[in-house]
C-alpha cells in the first residue's frame, strides 16, 4: 500500500485551516496568500474529504485497474484509480497554496495532471502509479502558476521554471533563517543560488525583485489618504500634444509651399536633376542621369551642386521673409 497517507491528511489539515505550509516559509504571505469566501472553502472541503476517504489501492489492484483501463479502455477502472489518487493532487495543490491563486484551481489542474498520467501510465514498467502520476500533478499546477501568478506572464523555460519556485526555499536554506530573509539579497547568497541552478546571477537578482513586488494597477492611489494620486497621473506620454501636432502640420505645409517656388527658379536640367535624385522614392545615379541628359557624370554633379545651393539660398530668404511678416 502506498505510504503516504500521513503525509496527504497533514496536506489536508493545511488546506482546510488556511495557515502557510512550512515547505514555503511564507513566501510573501500578506501579498500572496489567497482567501476564498466561505461558501468556496466550504465546496473546496467537501471535495478533499470525498478525496480523502477514497480508499487506497494495493500495488496488484492498482496494476489491475491501470491495465483493463490501457488494454480494454475500460472506464471504470479509470475512474477507480483516479478516485484513489485524487488525494495525491490534495497533497501537492497544498504545497503550492502560496503563490496566491485559489486553492480550487490549484487542484483543478492538478486533477488535469492526475488525468493526464493516467491516460499515459504503462502499468508492465513496475513503476508504481503515485510516483508517475506525482510528476504530472506537479507538472500541472507549476505551469498554472507560470500562466497566472501575474499579469507579466513569466518564462517558461526550465531555468526560469526551477528558479521561480526553487529561490526563496534556497535563500533561506543558504541564510539559516526561516524564510524571512532580509529586503536585499548579497552578493555570495545571489552567486551561491546561481551555481545551484545554473543560472546567471542577473537572473537570480531580477527573479528576486519580481517575487518581493506585486501587481499594483495604475488606477490605485500612490497612498491611503483621500484624494491621492493615482499612479497613471505618473506615467509620461511621449506622444506630441494637439498645438505641437497642429504647429508641426502647418509649417510642414509652409516648407512643402517653399519648395515648390523654390524648384521654380531652377532652369530645366537642374530642376530635372533634384526631382530625380531628391525627390523621389529611388533616386537617380548620376550615370543614369548623364546618358540622360546626354553629358558626363561630372557634369550632372556640378550641376546638382549648384541647384541645391539655389534652393538652399531661396528656402532662407522664403523662411526670412516670414518670419518679418509674421512679426
């Protein structure tokens, strides 16, 4: 028979009095710890005591029913050996109760691990169930916490994974304390967690600062007295104001004008030279422009050289005699 029952009743003792486990050694518990209304405590216990009062299974009854379920597809053995074990899923959703998300959900997608080892148990191995079907349920509920314990969905990759939820039992093991480590995390304590998780010390650091803060909506007033400021009144727009908008528009206008009566002074081949080569989209070269023009690259150069300088000339007086009349 498994072994384990002691350990699952002590998992349902901390589920149904709401007090933090010791496995987590209160992992940001004024932040983190999530309370269901009562009516949802209530259904959550009624369900770990259906669990819990399953019976559990011997290793050849438990063989048994994971093979006429694999072999035959039979449905009530399925349901059988999932009955047993949903105590299993008790037990871990326990474990992870604070990260902050309900409890329920916590076993809902435990039960959807809890599923999924039993559709791919191979019983013929000798590896008993509880110990697959663990890996599932973790699984589950792990990627569940990843997917919702923000609003920034966090990485997903194995270091990450093994980072997040592996930190603040590390910490406290490497500090000898009991889990309330001190606001900022040293220099070795950063470097030792690193080694132990191979990763870089950078992310250890940026791990610890996202799991000592919170989500805070930007319509939350920056304190409690009344009438404060909301921290969206902080934010800086970047975006031009509606008189920058409207100024801008109109002198872009104004140069477009200029231009215009500037490219009028030019004489033709000038004229046809800034068009093709300034003005649009893929300009000129200036070999293009000599065979045809019929003259030398040379020569389509001077001869930009110097109608850039007559606009150049023509846009300032434009913009001097504008500026007199708007004074």
């Amino acid at each position: 028979m498994y072994n384990g029952s002691e350990k699952v009743k002590g998992a349902f003792g901390a589920l149904t009095s709401f007090r933090p486990l010791s496995l987590h050694s209160k992992v940001l518990e004024d932040k983190m710890m999530h309370r269901d209304d009562t009516l949802t405590q209530k259904s959550n216990q009624r369900f770990i005591a259906k669990a819990m009062a399953a019976p559990m299974l011997e290793r050849q009854d438990e063989y048994a029913l994971a093979t006429a379920w694999r072999k035959k597809g039979d449905e009530k053995a399925l349901h059988k050996l999932i009955e047993s074990y949903t105590r299993l899923v008790v037990a871990m959703a326990s474990r992870f109760r604070g990260y902050g998300l309900p409890v329920g959900d916590l076993i809902q997608e435990g039960h959807i691990g809890l599923l999924q080892a039993a559709s791919r148990f191979e019983p013929e191995r000798g590896l008993r169930f509880a110990t697959y079907a663990g890996w599932w349920i973790r699984a589950s509920i792990q990627d569940y916490i990843l997917r919702n314990w923000s609003i920034v969905r966090l990485s997903s990759a194995a270091g990450q994974k093994a980072l997040f939820f592996n930190l603040r039992s590390l910490r406290a093991r490497i500090e000898g304390k009991d889990g309330s480590a001190p606001a900022r995390l040293n220099f070795e304590v950063r470097d030792e967690i690193a080694d132990a998780l191979r990763v870089a010390p950078k992310e250890v650091e940026r791990m610890d600062q996202r799991l000592s803060g919170h989500d805070v909506s930007l319509h939350a007033p920056m304190n409690d007295s009344s009438g404060a400021a909301e921290w969206q009144d902080f934010l800086e727009d970047d975006s031009q104001n509606p008189e920058e908008e409207v100024m801008e528009r109109l002198d872009g206008e104004v140069r477009s004008l200029q231009l215009k009566e500037a490219l009028r002074g030019l004489d033709v081949r000038e004229r046809a030279i800034i068009k093709a080569r300034h003005l649009r989209e893929s300009g000129a070269t200036l070999e293009e422009l000599g065979e045809k023009l019929h003259v030398s690259k040379e020569r389509v150069r001077q001869l930009e050289s110097r109608a850039l300088s007559k606009l150049k000339k023509a846009m300032l007086e434009a913009t001097a005699e504008k500026e007199k009349v708007d004074a």
